[in-house]
C-alpha cells in the first residue's frame, strides 16, 4: 500500500503552500509588488486548486513562473523537465555545474520552505479517519509512505502525531519521483494487482497508472469521509480483486471533485 502523506493523510498542503511556498517564491524570485497577489492566486490554483494540485514543489515553481512569464529561469525549466530525482541535492548538483541564478534561487527557495515548514507548529493535522485507515492497511500489507515532499518534515509531522506505528516505509523527494517509488517497491515481489497507491491529487494518480498498479483517491474536502469508505467499502473488495468497478466509480468522482476544488 502507497500512501502520499500531504493533502492525503495530513492536513498540511494548504497552509504550506499559501504561508510558505507561494509568498517565498515571490520573494526569492523577485515578482513586483504590485503583481504578487496575482502570483500569489496563480500559485494557489495551479498547486492547490486544480487538477495539477500536489505537482512536485519544483514543477509548481516552473509552471507558476511560467504562468508569470518570468525571464531567465532556462536552466531550471531544463533541469525540471530532465530530472530523474527532484531533491535539493540533485539541484546542488545542477548548481555545481551550471552556477545560474535561476537555480541557486530555487535551491534557496526550497530551502526557506523548508526551514518555514519546521519551525511552525500546531497547524498540521492528521485528517480524520486517516490512523484508523492506515492501521486497517497495515493488517493486510506492507504500507509505504510514497511522497514528493521533504523526509525530514515527513518523518516529523508523522511522528508527532502517532502516524509512524501504522507505516513500514519512508519513501520521500530523495528516493525519486513517485513513479520511480513505486516501480522500485514493485521490485521487491509484489504483484501489480496487489499493489494500491492511496492519493489525493492527479500525480498520484499519474504514478499508479505508469506503473499499472490499482488507485485509490482521496477526495479534496471530503478526506475524513474517503477514509472510512477506504476502509468500509474498497478495501475489502480490493482485498479479493473484485474492485475494478468501484476503482472506476472513484475515479470519476475524483475528477469531478478537482474540477469543484476552490
């Protein structure tokens, strides 16, 4: 089992991204004051409000940039597009080798996000239901963290709230794209039927199907409710392959749900 953490099991993304992510990356790249509450609605709806929500923090800089038509940001629309690994080591790497602005900002960037994230506290959550599903997985599988953000944070919040008793695995930005993830944990034996990746965004669901293993969403505002019908109604019938049909009912309400996101 596959579990992405933000916006699925903790109620973190939308704080993250309009206290930490958004405001940061107006500042670090410059964007005129009299344009940042227009950055700052982009970046909202294009990682939080819309079917790109939960894109990788790198992509969502790119595609925020891009929206904005900032200049000189080349190099990281090149390292973006071609990266095995988003971390902040690979973009050291890339740094290493190219020195432009463009990417030592977003390393900063990423950085500030990240030492921002650890330094508030009380605002994360678990969502409701989510311990109790998480436990129910666990009593049938291997369950594995599966998700494009910071380990350290990760492992934090996670640990904070009692989440990492129902878990196996930590499989976070510094072991590849979600993708990848799985595809390495379909290499230790287990098969794509019995394989379920559990998320709350179209990546996740883009993950699942690169690597032909079974999804399961949980729904933008209506989380608590996902994760008891996770562990009510799909995880039984998944649990004797006899889940396609109600795989293909979710999917359309997750689809529909992302297009009602505001």
């Amino acid at each position: 089992f596959c579990v992405d953490s933000d916006g699925c099991v903790m109620d973190t993304m939308t704080y993250k991204h309009q206290q930490f992510f958004g405001p940061l990356a107006a500042k670090i790249f410059e964007i005129p004051k009299q344009e940042t509450q227009r950055f700052l609605k982009s970046w909202n709806q294009i990682n939080l409000y819309s079917k790109t929500r939960g894109v990788n923090r790198f992509v969502g800089l790119l595609m925020t940039l891009k929206a904005h038509k900032i200049k000189g940001i080349q190099r990281l629309d090149t390292w973006v597009q071609t990266t095995p690994e988003f971390s902040e080591r690979a973009l050291a790497h890339e740094i290493y080798k190219y020195q432009t602005d463009d990417l030592k900002k977003a390393l900063q960037w990423s950085k500030e996000v990240n030492a921002g994230i650890h330094q508030t506290k009380g605002l994360d959550r678990p969502f409701e239901n989510a311990l109790a599903g998480l436990k129910a997985l666990k009593k049938y599988g291997k369950v594995a963290v599966v998700s494009s953000a910071n380990r350290d944070a990760i492992e934090a919040e996670w640990e904070r709230h009692g989440l990492l008793v129902a878990v196996d695995e930590l499989w976070c930005q510094d072991r590849g794209k979600k993708a990848e993830i799985i595809r390495q944990l379909k290499l230790e034996g287990y098969p794509e039927q019995n394989t379920l990746m559990i998320g709350d965004a179209a990546g996740d669901l883009t993950a699942a199907e690169q690597n032909n293993v079974h999804f399961y969403p949980i729904l933008v505002g209506h989380e608590a409710r996902s994760w008891q019908e996770l562990q009510e109604v799909f995880l039984p019938r998944f649990l004797v392959h006899q889940s396609s049909e109600l795989e293909a009912n979710y999917l359309t309400k997750f689809w529909n749900n992302l297009d009602q996101t505001k």
